[in-house]
C-alpha cells in the first residue's frame, strides 16, 4: 500500500491515464462494434498477448496473414460481446 506522496500520486496519474487509454480505444472502435466494452478490450489484448507468447515456442513462424487471422480468433475466445 502506498502512503507516500509520490508514489500515490503516481498510482493516481497511471488510473487517469489507463481510463482514457481506454475510452480512446472503445471510441475507435464503436462504429463497427457499438456493444463494445472495456471487458471486450480487456480480453482482445489479452488474446494477443497469448498469441504473441505461442508464436515464440513455434520453430518457424507462420505468415503474417495467418498471424492475423490466428489472432482475430484467439482475441474473440474471451470476449464478452463478441461480433
């Protein structure tokens, strides 16, 4: 627990700044995802962060359209208002 000034300072600015990171990037996507959440962002960066970790242990890696589409799935697997 932070008691300090510092570091609750600190502590506050990164929640400001993760809250409008996130508003930013739910505002790009509404147009084509109106049900769009912060669940549904949580889960998509989530997926390829999990991607991203399985294409290292692979030997060789695969097209960057496959890596896409692979991605594209994996992200869809935890979302909660998924298109």
């Amino acid at each position: 627990m932070n008691i300090k000034e510092t570091p609750v300072t600190n502590a506050v600015n990164l929640a400001f700044f993760m809250v409008n990171l996130a508003l930013v990037l739910r505002r790009q996507l509404r147009p084509t995802q109106p049900d769009f959440s912060v669940l549904d962002l949580k889960a998509h960066f989530r997926g390829l962060k999990y991607v991203a970790e399985t294409l290292k242990l692979l030997p060789q890696k695969p097209d960057p359209i496959v890596i896409q589409q692979i991605a594209a799935q994996v992200a869809l697997i935890g979302a909660v208002n998924a298109t």
